[in-house]
C-alpha cells in the first residue's frame, strides 16, 4: 500500500520500538547463558560469537538482506527482489502495515534484523569450544544469506496470497519465528555438530558449566527479551500483542515446572540449570503458537514441551554427537514441538486463521505445519551441512588440537575470562604454594574427572 494511503499509529509504533530494544537484549542474554554453560576457558570465546553476529548480520542487513527477505516477491515465495537494497528509497516517513495502523518501515526494519541476529547466535552454543573464531564469522555472514534470509521470506513475508512460501500461500502459521529462527537453527545446529565432531575428551572429562548464576541470570534476560520477541511480532499494541505476551510467559513457566518435574522423577534431584533449560524450551515452543493459542493451549504447549526437551537432550548420549549446550535438544525438538501442536491447539478465538484438530478444525492445519517444519528443516539441515564441510575443507572451521587443549580464549581472542594471578599472589603471602597449572580452572588447563561408567551419564543441558 502507498505511504500516503497509511496513517501512523504512534502507539504501535512505540511498542515495536520497544520490542526491538527487547529482542535485541536477547543477544547478549544469550551469550551470558552460554558463557556460563561451557567451561572457564571458553567463556569470551562464546560470548564473542554472539556479538560477532550483532556486527556482521547487521550490515548484511542494511545492505540486502532486508530487500532479500521482505522485499516483494519474484516468485514462487521462495525470495524477495532487490529493490530495498542498501535500504534504497526508504526513509523516514515511509510507512508499513495496515492502512489505520502504520509504523515506520525503518522500525520494521530494525525489529526483523535483531530476529536475523539471534538465529546464527543460537547456533553457537551447539560447537562450543572447537570452532575456529575467523571461519565462524565467515560462516555466520554465509548461512544467513543463503539460509536465514530466504527462509525468513517463505514465513514472514505477507503480500495476500502472493507473499511467502510457506506462511502466506501454504497456510502455515509461525507468529514469531518456530520454523524460520528455532527449527532453522536447531537443524542447522546438528549440521555443523556432524562437521566439527566431538570435543576433545567428550564422554571421559568433565565439562560442567563453569558459572551457573552466569546462566540463571542469562536466561533471565532471554525471558524478559522474549516478551519483545512474541508479543511485538503483533506490530501493534493492541489485544493480540497482550495475548502473545501472556502466553508467553506462561508457557515459560509452565516449561520449567515440567523440565524440573522430569529432573526430579529420573535424577532425583531438580537443578538450577534444569530450571534455565526448561524456560527457554517453553519459550521456544511457544513462539510460533503464542498468537494462535488460549491460555490453556500455552499452558500445554510449554509442560509438553519442558518435559520432552528433558529428555531429549539425553539422546546425544545415545547417538554419540557432541551438541555441547543442547542447542538441538531444545531449539531443534522445542521448535518443532511448538510447531507442530499449533495443529492441535490453535483456537479461532485468538487468531482469524484455521482452528486445530482440538477445535474441530480437522488435520487440515496440522498437516501444513508439518509440511512447514520438515520444509525449513530440511533446508537449513542440507545448505549447513555443504558449507560447514566446505569451510571446514578450504579455510579450516574446527581448532586444531592444540588450540583446542590450549582453550578457545587464548588460543582465539589472546585473553582469559578470570585473572587468576592476584589469587596466586595471596597464596604466596599467606606461604602456600601456587597449585599446578590449571587448578584454578585456568582456560589453558582443566581437571580430568574420573572416567565415566560405560553408559555416560545423562546430563542436563
């Protein structure tokens, strides 16, 4: 629609401003909540492949990927034209959305790029500690140009028929990104734990996380981002972007209530990270359905899914692949299982589009978010798969073992998390003697712990 058709909604457009802030905290919330997750030696190195994805996402943004992803269609839904490009004849007052309910398209612009952030960052936490910090940036600019952007037009795009594949034309209902960003990430995840094999000592040293408060107060920055995640997807403040708001925290809680649940019954034990795993699994789970469900749907959209990403996250143990922080545990199986049971729980009293099979809208929708899911998954898995080998074949994508042993700290970044040096200066003056290397969890060195049983033992994310 022309800009001179539309009327500013200084209300919505507030909102939307806000949600980007909010979406945007969710990065560095993100890498605290994987810093905390891996070991000492590592802790920088994560946190700089998040915010490594702030900084090249951004400009791939601004100079096509925005015009890729949303730009009108040439075809088929599969990619947007290049008229956007370089965010050419936008402006200030260009305005987008409905003809009495418009925001700027720059806010737009800026609310979908945090979405194109976070999507490549997820996928970090899954080759932790093994991945070369130069080829993950190549990388990171690669995938999402040929992975994210078009995906994000198949599911975001919206044109009246005409738009993207798999949202508009299909039929399949993704509000916030279950298919484009966690099911995306998720199977691209898997790829490159395929690509990059199993850490040094996986299955016979210990890698606990190394700061769980670090993880806890993580995982409460993606809580709080989350709510600019679901509920500014509406692009108004209006009825819906409270029911997405809602819903999203109650799935959240629900989630961690049914992780904890599982932990308790199979462990014996109900562990803080547990709690942070299992909030970010309803938080997944949830966002693609948080604008199709009633609270009740939410409510088991997030227990179902706290309870089986509980216990998927044991399967790696069963499969032998090295998904260090869980990233296909909770993202790949949550997104898909929030997905998937929009089929089921979608009520046409929250949204206009098609009930699911609970509400007597047959199996009809159920169907296309099947369709969806194995779509973008299948995608993402196979173009992830060629360019991690590819990288990997031609620059090098996985540390070499020395580096590895070393610590990607040190060995990629030259610095460490924690100076241990004013501790070992107080134990000189107290007339210790300073420990061995690597006693005080120092990033070029680590403990051993005994070797593990024949079945390793399962481990929360």
């Amino acid at each position: 629609m022309p800009t001179d058709a539309l009327t500013l909604n200084p209300a919505s457009t507030a909102w939307l401003l806000v949600s980007a802030a909010l979406v945007m905290l969710m990065t560095p919330g993100l890498a605290l909540f994987y810093g905390g997750m891996v070991r000492v030696r590592g802790v920088l190195n994560m946190v700089m492949m998040s915010f490594a994805c702030l900084g090249i996402v951004t400009v791939l943004w601004v100079l096509y990927g925005y015009s890729l992803a949303f730009g009108r269609d040439v075809g088929w839904g599969l990619i947007g034209n290049l008229d956007a490009v370089g965010l050419h004849h936008v402006g200030k007052d260009s305005l987008i959305g409905p003809a009495h309910d418009a925001v700027p398209v720059f806010a737009f612009v800026m609310f979908q790029l945090m979405f194109a952030i976070i999507t490549p960052a997820l996928i970090s936490g899954a080759v932790a500690d093994r991945a070369r910090f130069s080829t993950w940036c190549v990388f990171v600019a690669l995938w999402v140009s040929i992975v994210y952007f078009p995906v994000a037009h198949w599911v975001f795009f919206f044109d009246g028929g005409h738009g993207g594949l798999l949202g508009d034309r299909l039929g399949a209902l993704d509000f916030a990104g279950g298919t484009a960003v966690h099911t995306n990430a998720g199977a691209a995840a898997l790829a490159l734990v395929l690509v990059l094999g199993r850490r040094r000592g996986w299955g016979s040293v210990s890698m606990r996380p190394h700061n769980l408060p670090l993880v806890m107060l993580g995982a409460g920055l993606l809580w709080f981002g989350w709510f600019g995640f679901n509920a500014g997807s509406a692009l108004a403040a209006n009825g819906l972007a409270a029911t997405a708001l809602l819903n999203t925290h109650v799935s959240a809680a629900t989630a961690m209530l049914g992780w904890l649940a599982v932990e308790r019954w199979r462990d014996g034990k109900a562990t803080s990270l547990g709690a942070a795993s299992g909030l970010v699994a309803g938080l997944v789970a949830i966002t693609p359905a948080c604008a199709s469900v009633d609270v009740w749907g939410a409510m088991a959209i997030g227990v179902i899914a706290g309870m089986v990403c509980a216990w998927a996250i044991s399967w790696k143990y069963r499969l032998g692949y090295d998904d260090a922080l869980d990233v296909i545990g909770v993202h790949l199986v949550g997104g898909i299982i929030g997905s998937l049971l929009i089929g089921l729980f979608a009520t046409s009293t929250v949204t206009s589009g098609a009930s699911g099979l609970l509400h007597g809208g047959g199996f009809s929708l159920l169907g296309k978010q099947f369709l969806a899911v194995a779509a973008v998954g299948a995608y993402s898995f196979v173009l992830t798969l060629a360019l991690g080998f590819a990288l990997e074949r031609t620059i090098g994508f996985r540390l070499t073992p020395e580096h590895e042993e070393l610590g990607a700290d040190l060995s990629q970044h030259a610095e460490a998390a924690y100076d241990y040096s004013t501790l070992r200066a107080h134990v000189h003056r107290l007339g210790g003697h300073e420990p061995e290397p690597g006693a005080w969890g120092a990033a070029s060195a680590h403990d051993p712990a005994p070797a593990p049983p024949a079945q390793p033992p399962e481990e929360p994310s």
